[in-house]
C-alpha cells in the first residue's frame, strides 16, 4: 500500500511539456485514448479536490498534465488591437505576477488590487488566470475583473485555436464552453482609457483568504460628462460571473449625473439570483450588488 | 525518480508525481519541521520557499519540482546560528505553541528577502496566509520588524 493519500495515487501519470504545442499534443492523445486527463498549473484547486475527494467518489486520474514548465504561458506583453492597447497574459499568468510586473501595477492598478485579495501570498504565488478561468467558479476574483476588461480568451488544442469573449466562457454552474483537449493559452484585455472609472471592490468576511460574498470590478469611462462605455464583472451573485449587461445598456449613452438608481437597481434585480450559503444571505448579497454598481458609476 | 534540491543537498523520491510535496518532505526525507494544518492553502503551516517563492507545500505535486530548488525552515539557519528572524521570534515572543512558526519563518523570510524595510501593513500583507492562534499577530509582526532592524543593521540577508 502506498505511503501516498489517497489510495491510488500512483495510478496517474504526469506529463510536463515545455511547449503549448506539446501540451495539446499530449491532451489530444488523451481524449482519443479515452483516459481522463486534468491540467494541472498552481494545484490551488486540484490537489485540493484529488487530496479531499471522498474514499467512495474516488477516481483516478489517468494523466496530470503539468504546464508549469511552459514558459510561454507567462508571458506578459502588449498588443494593439483595432487601435486600441491591450495587455496580453499567457494562461500560466499568476496573481502574484499581477502584483509585482510593472506592466500590469503601471497600466491596469485594478488588476493588482484584485490580485492582493485573492487568497494570500501563498496562493497568489501558485494560483493562475487560467485556472482561475477554468474553473469555473461564481466566487473567482480574477475572472469578474478580467471580465470587466473585455477580457478575452484563446483556446487552443492540436491544430486549432479559437478566440471567445469572457462572457460568453461559462454556461452553467462550473460549466464552460473548453473542451477536453483546449487549454486557454492567452487572456487579453483592453487597458481603459484615460481617467477611466477603473474599480474593484470585495466584500468578504476578512481580508485576507476570504471568499468573495460579493465582489465587482468596473471600468466606466465619460466623455463630457456622458458615460460611453460601462463594463462590469461580478462574482457571487449568481451560478457564473456576471457581466451585468442589463446595467451596462442602461447608464451607457447617459450622463453620469442624472443615472437613475431606481432602474439601475430594478436591473440588478432582473439580471442576478443570489443565493443564501455558508458565506452569506441572497437578500444581502443583493443589497451589496446594488451599493456596489452605484459606488463603481459615481464620479 | 524526481530529483530536485532541498536545503542545498540533492534529493531524490519514487513518490507518485502526484503526490504532495508536504508528504514527501516530512515523511520519507524526515523533514517534519514543515507542518500539516488545513491541507487545502488557508492556514500557511506548510510554507515553503520553491526556487525562492513561498509557496504551501500541501498544494504542490512532488513531479512539478523536478529540478528545482526547495528550502524548508530547517533550511534557513546557518548551522547552529539561527537567522535574524529566528532569533527575533525567540526574543521577542513571535512563536508560542509554535505550530505555525516553521510557516511564519518561511513567509517571513520571503518578505525580507525583496524588502529589508517593510512597514506593518507590508508584514501583515506577508503572512496574512499564515493562521496563529496563539499570539493575535502583534509579536510576530514586531518579531519580523526586529529581524529586518537587525537585517538592515549588519547588511545582511535575512
């Protein structure tokens, strides 16, 4: 018997390619061998569930594919994209990458101030964007405010790739559009304007190794004084983060000053379902979604 | 076999890839020093440095460190000569019980490494993935703020 939790363990293989290429290769041979493949990045969430997985619902793992060799995949740079500048991050990207690039602190403060309420050092050291995204989870941090900046992802599998808009990713709770043998290669996001409304704001119980009760990031830009471009990315509040786009067709084309809260708030009403769990109240979660739009619209 | 570097000594493991780096360090390679709490990222007592980043070693797979460079908290003195924080700890009441001490040690020493001049918020930002239910925080914090005077002092790393 191994020494090895749990049972079984030594059953799964790894593969550790160096290139996204190779990484295809190997997940397209997987799903044609009919085994059942995981990648593998921080291990934030998958040694967790491979560790904690009870005895009864165990089942092995054929091949873990590591890609924390594959340099490509954190990468940072830039890229003009229809005149407009984005930044673009491999899949590999960790929080705490976001914190400490000069890059991403200079251009995008938001994103590090997400990055710094994501778990703890820790975490933001292993934790990556694409597993961020892969998950699929309502109470991801990095995906709301990715999702806030016209986030948008490039899948790629052996002899393809395809480019799809963060809010059209998930379809259900934990359920998302990549298939068996994609990875998500790159996120690219639009750098806002200047003197955009570039916020995020968490409500959880602590600080630090919190999840989210609420969380939304916004960027809200203005010219003379009239909103033209509001893009939002919530997590909590409902079974996916949520780009509110009710909200968003509303305050867009309207001057700041004379947003009516009222139809903002019936919006939020129509486009989210919070839920009561172990981390708080759907009536709560609501109220804070409310305070939390009309906090990221005000000047 | 996975080969990879742990406190400056080669090391190697037939350990399943998949296996936790926390299970392998404290059991076949006795390094027991580096503790088990939660078993999932929230409590820190597992940290250890991976080619110089903190990290808990309960979230990483064993096959992810080939080649790579591990330092645990019996890793940081030099020989019988403690480091500054170690001994900041001892003097200024940073460890009680003494289980999150090998984790607070590691974070701590993360910290100093790329700022020998942190304010309270930047430790605290530190170690908030480190639980103590001992201390409520203060002396640890002033432990590590001791350790980085003394670090500042001689000139040397932490």
């Amino acid at each position: 018997m191994s020494a090895y939790a749990p049972a079984g363990l030594e059953r799964t293989e790894m593969a550790r390619p160096k290139t996204i290429v190779e990484a295809c290769r190997i997940l397209a041979q997987a799903v044609r061998a009919k085994k059942t493949a995981s990648l593998l990045a921080g291990g934030t969430d998958v040694i967790v569930d491979r560790h904690l997985m009870p005895v009864a619902k165990a089942h092995a793992i054929d091949l873990i594919v590591d890609v924390t060799g594959v340099e490509e995949l954190v990468r940072i740079s830039e890229r003009d994209v229809g005149g407009e500048r984005h930044l673009v991050f491999g899949g590999g990207v960790t929080y705490w990458q976001l914190r400490t690039d000069a890059r991403v602190t200079g251009t995008i403060p938001m994103l590090d101030a997400m990055a710094k309420d994501v778990g703890a050092v820790q975490i933001q050291t292993r934790g990556t964007l694409a597993g961020n995204i892969a998950t699929a989870s309502p109470a991801a941090d990095g995906v709301p405010a990715l999702m806030a900046l016209d986030g948008k992802v490039t899948l790629v599998k052996d002899g393809g790739a395809r480019t799809v808009p963060l809010d059209q990713f998930f379809l259900a709770y934990r359920k998302t559009v990549l298939a068996p043998d994609e990875l998500i290669a790159e996120i690219a996001v639009r750098v806002p304007k200047d003197g955009a409304r570039v916020r995020w704001r968490k409500v959880g119980t602590r600080l630090a190794q919190a999840i989210s009760k609420v969380a939304l990031a916004s960027v809200v830009e203005e010219e003379g004084g009239v909103i033209t471009r509001a893009r939002f990315g919530m997590a909590s509040v409902a079974a996916v983060p949520h780009p509110l786009a009710g909200v968003r067709a509303l305050v867009e084309g309207k001057s700041t000053k004379s947003l009516d809260r009222a139809a903002i708030d019936a919006a939020i009403d129509r486009e989210i379902k919070p839920i009561d769990d172990v981390r708080s109240t759907g009536p709560y979660r609501l109220h804070v979604a409310k305070a939390l739009v009309w906090r990221a619209l005000a000047p | 076999m996975i080969r990879f570097k742990v406190n400056g000594a080669a090391r190697e493991t037939d350990a399943p890839p998949l296996a936790r780096l926390l299970d392998v360090l404290r059991v076949p390679l006795g390094l027991t020093g580096t503790k088990e709490g939660c078993g999932e990222g929230e409590c820190g007592a597992c940290s250890v440095l991976l080619d110089g980043v903190p990290v808990n070693s309960c979230l990483v797979a064993v096959g992810q460190c080939e080649g790579r460079d591990i330092v645990t908290v019996e890793g940081l003195a030099h020989g019988e000569e403690l480091t500054p924080l170690q001994r900041a700890f001892v003097e200024d009441g940073g460890a009680q019980c003494g289980i999150c001490t090998p984790g607070m040690l590691v974070a701590a020493e993360a910290l100093l490494r790329r700022n020998t001049r942190p304010t309270d918020d930047d430790i605290r930002d530190a170690i908030a993935g480190n639980l103590c239910r001992c201390t409520g925080y203060q002396r640890i914090v002033d432990s590590i703020q001791a350790a980085a005077a003394a670090v500042r002092a001689k000139g040397s790393r932490a």
